[in-house]
C-alpha cells in the first residue's frame, strides 16, 4: 500500500486543483462555448466594463472591510483575555457558531433583524450585512489569536510588569506589537471569509447591498459565461494572495514570540 | 486583571448574545407561532410546524439528507486516509503539501463550486469533449442529480477530513510500523491493525468536521442538485424565502442545531484542540 502512496496523492492533488486551473484556462478562451477557440483577454475586460460587477465588487469589499476591522479588534481583545483566564462558556459558544450551518445562522439572523425592526425604523441593508459578518467572523480571529498565544513567551509581559506598567500597557506596548503579524494574519482571514460569503449575506441584505458574491451565484444558476471564469480566476488569484501572506505571517509571529 | 478581562471580553460576548443566540431564540420562539399571511408570523401558539417536521413528505429529504452527508463523509474517509497518511510520512515539504491542501478551501467556496458546474453541465467541458469525439451523441447527465451533490460537498470538505488527521497521523510512531513488519503484518493488515485504530481520535473528529456541514449544506445542492435533489438547508431557505411559512423553516432549523448540539458537545474539548 505504501507504494501506490505517492501516486495517490498526486491524484489527490490533481483533484484538488483541476477543476479550477480548468477554469481558469477557459477564462482566456475566445469561445462562448467550452471549446477552445483561441486566445483572448476579452472576458477580463468584460467583467471592468460590467457595471453591476464593479457595484457588487465595492459593496463587497466595505463590508469586509467594515467586518473585519470590528472582528479583528473585538476579536483580539476577547483572544487575549481567554488566554490569560480560560471562560468555557464564551469559548464553547464561540465552536457552537463555528458549527453552526450557515443556513441556520441566516435565517435565524434574518428573523432577528426583522423582529428588531418592528421597534426600530430601520430596513435591510449594508448595516445589516456588516453586522451579520462579525458574528461569524469572530470565531477565526479568536482562533488565530488564540493559536498565536499558545507559543507567546509572557517573560516579557512579566518583565513590563516588574518595571511597573500597568496591565493596560502591557498589552498595547508589549503584546500587540509582538503579536502583530498574528493579528494581520487574522484580519486577512477575516477579509476571506467575509468577501466569500453567499449564504448568509444573500438573507440579510437589503435592495442596494448587493454583494460579488450573490452576483457570482445568479450568473452560474444562469449558464456558462466565460466572465464568470475571468471574475473567478481574479476572486481565487486574490484571495489566494491573502491567505499565502496570512500564513506568512502566522509562522513569523509564531517564530518572533519564541526569539525575538 | 478582572475589570481590563471584562472590558475586553464584553464586546465579544455581546456580539455571541445579540448576533448568535438572541436570533436561535427568536427562531425559538416562531417555531410555535403560526405563519403570517405574507411572511413572518403571528398568533396563536401552536405545535403545528413540528408535527410537520415528521410529514412523510419532508421525512424523505430529511433521509437523503443524512444519507449524502454520511457517503460524502465516508469517501472523505477514504480519500483523504492516504492523503494525510501520505503527507505525515513525507520527510520534507510536510507544511508545503498540508498548506495545498488548505489552500483551496480558504479560496470561494461559491467559485469552487461553479468550477465543477462548468465541467458537469450538458454544455460543459465533459460533455463538450465527448461530444466533439463522437463518444456520445447527447450530452451525459453530469450534474443535477445526488451524485454531483456528493462530489461537491467531497470537493468542498475534503481539508476537514484531511487536518485532523494528519494531525493524529503525524504523532504516531513509525517504528511501530516496523515492528508489525517485523512480525509478519502484511501493510494491509498493519493499516487495518496498528494506523486505523491509533488514528481513531483524528478520524472521529474529522468524520464529525464534515458531517456536519455536509448535512446542513445549502449552497452545494441548490447549485450542483438542481431542483431534484433538495436537502434539508434548501428546504429550510425555502420555508424563509419562497414558500413563506417561518414557523415551519424555524422549527426545521431548530432540529438542525439540536443535532449540531448533540455533535458539538461530543466533540468538546477534542475539537479546540484539533481545529
């Protein structure tokens, strides 16, 4: 068995990885249909020239923006006060919405949203999308944070201590600026999470908030257009981008909090 | 350290409350109101939507859906067994193969799903090919139905399966492998007696990292399932959209996260660890 290992990862990895460099040769195909007619850049161009697309693009990218910012923050914080003291029931509570399908978080989001609004004068919109965002982006920063601590040396903690900070300044002056690239890292898994959701940005969202990837959706429930691919391939090449650096970063931190 | 703990931990925990278990208790508490006449709810209390719960009518797709998360799981399994196996006895680049296998995951998992739509479909890459070498003369259905369901959710949640157990993989001791070896174990044997049952803490919990997503998966078989194959995720976006009877889709997703409870306390200390 041990000998067809090999072979069978790389058939795993194949895999893994085919349908979406198929795609992304098809992206570049003069054809409409999935015959390969010739080279073109037309599809990229067409997708800077779709007006809808780029609309959808910004929303997008506020609203992660906006949700990984407060994530990122509030998730630091609750991180680091868990590693200091355990608290089971905010960290369980934290896995339970990691567990929880997103179908569930949506519709559940959605009832909230419109029961609150009985009360409140308020419709659907970016508001919503950006808050419904930070309650599933939480859990990663909590993890990443949490992740990063576990190999944190806190002699330097102790060492500011000793000299007479205050547990405030501990943590702004010691611990996040050694934590930083952890903190980076969990910001730009944030931004992933956040730019790639359908599920439950497609509940909450109002008439102008419009996110790329409900636009994505209606045009594959459509048919095969080679846009789709070109906007697909520059969606992955980005997002992959992110995550490459996140890892980047989280191995740096790891290392720095071990010898700085 | 107690009051700078609770200033940091407030935001946190008000975000969990108001945006995680305030809206599961409104849907709590809709799932015993009766369903208004253009969406939302209203009075009186009533047990209706659960009885519904167990109409023979639903009962089918509750089935097919236990039935595709646990093939979906079982070839996750099997699928990725020898890929992490592989990956924990690899000498060098074990961080390099385990990250590509992440690295999809964390890309959209709309876009993964929309690269396998556009080999699959009657006019897709497949069909297109076998149909331009006269291997068939009307295009093969690839997609819509179960099938393209379980490869997609495979596709999608293959690295779930993958992280814990290489996870368990890597610590277990080669030499123990020898020594089986050693003592006459064929390598089938040894896998079925020394690496399967000492791996068995990762492959329960990767088996439950995927089952769960797997069952209350929407985006997969409201792409790749066509109208045909609807799971119980469809079935509860269904009730909150189109069909318009929040009691029932509230109740339906009540059961849902009865179940991921149930799972998720099983998992417990297990899966801090492990994820």
């Amino acid at each position: 068995m041990k000998r067809f290992l090999p072979e069978y990862a790389a058939a795993a990895y194949l895999f893994l990885y085919s349908p979406l460099v198929v795609l992304g040769i098809f992206s570049f195909n003069s054809s409409k249909v999935a015959i390969w007619r010739g080279f073109t850049w037309d599809w990229y161009i067409r997708v800077f020239q779709n007006s809808a697309l780029l609309d959808a693009t910004l929303n997008s990218l506020i609203i992660a923006c906006a949700a990984t910012l407060v994530s990122t923050i509030i998730g630091t914080l609750a991180g680091y006060a868990l590693w200091k003291k355990r608290s089971p029931i905010l960290t369980n509570s934290l896995y339970l919405s990691l567990m929880t399908p997103e179908i569930v978080a949506g519709v559940s989001l959605l009832a909230f949203f419109e029961w609150l609004f009985r009360f409140l004068h308020v419709q659907l919109g970016m508001h919503t999308v950006i808050l419904a965002h930070v309650s599933f982006c939480l859990v990663y920063v909590v993890i990443v944070i949490l992740a990063r601590l576990r190999t944190f040396d806190s002699s330097f903690e102790e060492a500011a201590l000793d000299l007479g900070a205050t547990e405030w300044q501990v943590f702004r002056y010691v611990t996040v600026p050694m934590l930083l690239p952890g903190i980076i890292a969990a910001a730009l898994l944030c931004f992933t999470v956040s730019f790639d959701d359908y599920v439950i940005t497609s509940l909450v969202a109002g008439v102008n908030s419009e996110t790329l990837p409900m636009v994505i959706y209606a045009m594959a429930r459509k048919g095969v257009s080679p846009e789709v691919n070109a906007l697909s391939v520059m969606i992955t090449v980005g997002l992959g981008v992110l995550i490459l650096l996140a890892g980047r970063l989280e191995q740096r931190s790891g290392g720095k909090a071990r010898r700085p | 350290m107690s009051r700078l703990r609770i200033a940091f931990l407030t935001p946190t925990a008000a975000v969990m409350g108001l945006l995680f278990f305030a809206p599961l208790l409104i849907v709590f508490a809709y799932s015993f109101l009766t369903r208004g006449a253009y969406g939302g709810v209203m009075r009186p209390w009533t047990l209706e939507a659960y009885d519904r719960v167990f109409d023979p009518l639903y009962g089918h797709i509750l089935w097919r859906s236990l039935w595709i998360a646990a093939v979906s799981t079982f070839l996750c399994l099997a699928l990725g067994l020898p890929l992490a196996l592989y990956i924990a006895r690899s000498a060098s680049y074990k961080t390099l193969l385990l990250n590509l296998v992440m690295l999809p995951f964390w890309t959209s998992f709309l876009i993964r799903t929309y690269a396998w739509m556009f080999l699959l479909r009657d006019t897709g890459l497949i069909n297109t090919a076998l149909e331009s070498l006269h291997l068939i003369r009307a295009p093969f259905p690839l997609l819509f139905n179960s099938g393209a369901v379980i490869l997609g959710l495979v596709y999608g949640y293959l690295p779930f399966m993958v992280l814990p157990l290489y996870a368990t993989l890597e610590k277990l001791d080669p030499s123990l492998l020898d020594a089986a070896a050693d003592l006459g174990a064929s390598p089938g044997i040894s896998l079925w007696r020394v690496i399967i049952p000492l791996s068995k803490s990762g492959m329960i919990a990767g088996c439950l990292l995927v089952f769960i997503p797997c069952l209350g998966a929407f985006l997969t078989p409201d792409l790749m399932g066509g109208g045909k194959t609807v799971m119980i995720g469809n079935l509860v976006q269904n009730q909150f959209t189109t069909a318009r009877d929040w009691p029932f889709g509230a109740a339906i997703s009540l059961w849902l996260m009865v179940l991921v409870l149930f799972v998720t306390a099983f998992l417990g200390r297990k899966g801090e660890e492990l994820i």
